[in-house]
C-alpha cells in the first residue's frame, strides 16, 4: 500500500501529513529530535532555554520592510515565536489556529503585554503570502492592537537556518513533495531574546500562555497575584505540557503564610499588654493604701 501511495504527489502528500501529525503527537511528549524515527531525522524540537536569538538578523515583513529582530524585540514586553511556512497544507494551521484559540480567551493583546513573531521558514515565500496570512489572522483574532504587535516575517535561507539552529527548532524539506516535515511548536522569548519556554502542541490552554509569558517577563507583566501562582504554586510539568500545581510549593506557601499570621498575632497581643491590665495612677492594691474589711488603717470603726 505503501508503495501505490508513492506512484503520485497527492500520496507523498498525504504521507507527510501523516508523519507531521505523528511529529506534533511526539512534540508534546518532548521527545528531542535525536529520538524521531529514521524518516524524520532531524525533524523535531531541542529545547536550548535560555539561550538568545541573534538580534541581528534580518527578514522582511508582511509590507515587503526590512526589519532585524532587534526592531521587534522589545525590552518592556515577552514574545511569543513561531516558525511555519504559509503554505503549509496542515500543521502550521493547526498550530496558529490553536494559539490564536487561547489568546482569544484572555484578557491580554499581542501588541500590549507582548508580541508574536512568525517566521515561514520556506525561503522562497515573499511578502504577499505574509500579508495574506497576517489579514486572516487578524480577522480571527480580532484585537485592535494586533495589527503592531504580531509581525509575519520572510527571509533568505541562512536567517531561516541561523533562527532555527539557535531555538532548536528542526524541520526537512521533501523535495518530491516540496513540502516541510517539521513540529508543532511555539516558543517564548524574554524582552532579552533569551528562550524561555517550549509548548508543543497545537491546543494552548489559556493559563498556560498566561503563565508562559508572566514567567518570559520574570513577572513584567501580569498582576502580584499572577507572579505569586506561578513562582509558589505552579510549575511547568514536561510530561502534561502544561503548568501544574505543586505539592511541595503549595506547603512552603502555606507555612510561610502560617508564620506570618502568628507573627502578626503575637504582635498584636504584645501591644495591647496583658490581659486585664489597666492604668494604676500611682496606687497599689487595697491593703496597700490601708483599707481593711472597708475601713481605713488607724480609723474609727
């Protein structure tokens, strides 16, 4: 059967499509690249957290501008990367629709409390197939602040290949089929350019962006509340792909929160003084002011 699906293009197509559902089902299991099967060698995601993009680079935007990663790259604000190509038949879909799934259930905007960066990673895409994608996912997402703040790129193979080397981030093109087998992946990035988080999958769950782009910010961005969840009761579990809550933090919090009440009580009682304690204006009790079965010392009965 096999053999029948390679005698057309429609077959090799539909075989890639297959390994690239299979690459995204081993993606969320974090399975690095070097573990792939051997017809997917080199296809895959190794994670390089903290490692920083070259702010040099160029690639043009959706309006034909050369820009360089410094340019979109801000210092106040994480970023949320994804490397696709624009013709992808469906994995790259799957995955931006995802994303745009669960930004669309938060309260942040790209554009605002971050900003997305997507780089087709097919040298020979232009500008006019960004613009094409950018509109329709504007039109899906529907932020105003959008439009600045989630850039869709296009570049010549050696930026293509120099981003994708520093992020881990590995694909092959086919060229019976002239598509790519890659990953399902988005990857976040500090105001610094540093990797900070991999999600690999193509469903994002709102909390988990929120708390991905709070931990990329070293807690710029979001509310106390936010920052306290994340550093004292969550963490990132691997295995899930997603942020879970942790036993073990969730007790240092409570203990923490224990002493401080104590603390706070035993100051408290301390400032009022003992109990039933009150103003003695000079005096002592009644034997010692001479009063005795109610009459005073040397008196007459």
């Amino acid at each position: 059967m096999i053999d029948r699906l390679r005698t057309s293009r429609g077959g090799l197509t539909a075989m890639i499509s297959m390994f690239m559902l299979l690459v995204g089902a081993v993606a969320s299991a974090q399975m690095p690249a070097n573990q792939l099967p051997p017809e997917m060698d080199g296809v895959g995601v190794v994670q390089k957290l903290n490692e920083r993009v070259p702010m040099d680079l160029t690639f043009r935007n959706s309006k034909g501008e050369q820009v360089q990663l410094r340019d979109l790259v801000r210092e106040d604000r994480p970023v949320i990367l994804t490397l696709n190509y624009y013709r992808c038949p469906m994995l790259c879909s799957l995955t931006l629709n995802g994303l745009v799934d669960g930004l669309r259930e938060m309260e942040w905007s790209a554009g605002d409390q971050f900003d997305i960066i997507t780089v087709s990673i097919n040298p020979n895409e232009g500008p006019e197939l960004a613009a094409q994608n950018k509109s329709g996912y504007m039109q899906s997402y529907v932020r105003d602040t959008a439009e600045a703040g989630w850039h869709f790129l296009v570049g010549d193979q050696q930026s293509i290949e120099t981003l994708a080397d520093t992020v881990g981030f590995g694909y092959r093109f086919d060229e019976k089929t002239g598509e790519y087998a890659h990953t399902s992946s988005i990857i976040f990035l500090t105001p610094e350019g540093h990797v900070s988080k991999y999600m690999n999958d193509v469903r994002f769950n709102p909390r988990d962006l929120r708390f991905a782009l709070v931990e990329a910010s070293q807690g710029g961005i979001g509310t106390p509340m936010d920052t306290m969840l994340l550093f004292n009761c969550f963490q990132w579990d691997p295995e899930t792909g997603s942020y879970v809550a942790n036993a073990w933090k969730i007790m240092r919090l409570g203990s923490v929160l224990i002493i401080i009440i104590l603390a706070v009580g035993i100051l408290v009682l301390s400032a009022k003084g003992p109990r039933g304690s009150g103003p003695t204006s000079g005096s002592g009790d009644l034997n010692s002011i001479g009063w005795q079965k109610g009459n005073p010392v040397g008196g007459e009965a």
